[in-house]
C-alpha cells in the first residue's frame, strides 16, 4: 500500500472532499484534488478488502 494507514487516508480523503466541496479551488488545485481523492478512496478500498479478507479466511477456518 502506499504507507498510509486506512485512517489516515480517510482523514485525508474527508478532507479533500471538503475542499472539494467548497467550491473555492481554482481549476488547476481542483483537479489536483480529485486526483489525490481517487488515490486516497483505492487505498481506503484496499484496507477494506484485505479486511474482509482476513474476515472470511477466519470464518472459513472455523467452520473446518
């Protein structure tokens, strides 16, 4: 992953969004922005599915 821990990239990821949000970013920082959202959002899903995994590999283990 990028080094980032699942809750540091959604903070981030809250934050881009925001900014975002506000509508006050010129053209240029606004596509910036989006692009450092998209990468933040890959690594939150990235967390998230090594979570499940492990999840499901637990279950699977109990139920042998």
């Amino acid at each position: 992953m990028s080094g980032l821990s699942y809750e540091q990239a959604r903070e981030e990821l809250v934050s881009v969004v925001q900014r975002l949000e506000s509508g006050g970013a010129p053209l240029a920082e606004s596509l910036a922005l989006w692009e450092r959202g998209e990468r933040l959002a890959a690594i939150c899903q990235q967390w998230l599915d090594g979570a499940k995994a492990k999840v499901e590999a637990a279950r699977n283990q109990d139920a042998d």
